[in-house]
C-alpha cells in the first residue's frame, strides 16, 4: 500500500519524501501520513466487495498502525507532537 500511495503524487509523495529527506520536521507530518498510508490500505482491502473478512482485516491493519505510532508519539511528546511550536512558545511550554 505504501508504494501505491507513493505512485499517488501531489502532497502523498511530496510529504513523505520531506519526511524522509530531512526537509519536513514536523512530526504531526509523519503521523498525518503514516494514518493516510493506512486508511489506503483499508480502503484498497475494502475493494471490490467489503466482506466481514476483509473488514476485520481492516480493523486489524488500523490496530496495528496505531501499536506502531503510539511509542513514537508517546517517545516523542504529545505536547510536541500536536501542539504548533509558536503556541508552546507563546505558552512557555518549549
């Protein structure tokens, strides 16, 4: 799913190759579009037919997203992640 979203273009390549060059450092970045990767493959599985089966699978794909982002948020801080820069200055929460 990955590599299709890629092959998207526009802002669904562009921001993840940012991301990966160093170029984009906001980090609501990366989990913007670690959560649009995977709603792309839910939505590839729920193609043609969505069956019970393949919209388990689609639960199941979520739930490991969010096993995988959870350390990294936390790791990283939730006021960091989510919170513009300017407001934490302006908060003194830097």
């Amino acid at each position: 799913a990955c590599f299709e979203y890629l092959r998207l273009g526009g802002s669904m390549s562009a921001g993840p190759i940012a991301l990966l060059g160093g170029l984009e450092t906001n980090p609501l970045t990366l989990v913007l579009h670690f959560f649009a990767v995977a709603m792309f493959g839910v939505g590839r599985l729920m193609v043609p037919i969505p069956t019970p089966a393949r919209m388990w699978k689609g639960v199941c794909l979520l739930k490991g997203a969010v096993k995988i982002i959870v350390p990294i948020v936390s790791g990283e801080g939730v006021v960091r992640m989510f919170v513009p820069s300017t407001l934490r200055e302006r908060w003194g929460w830097i």
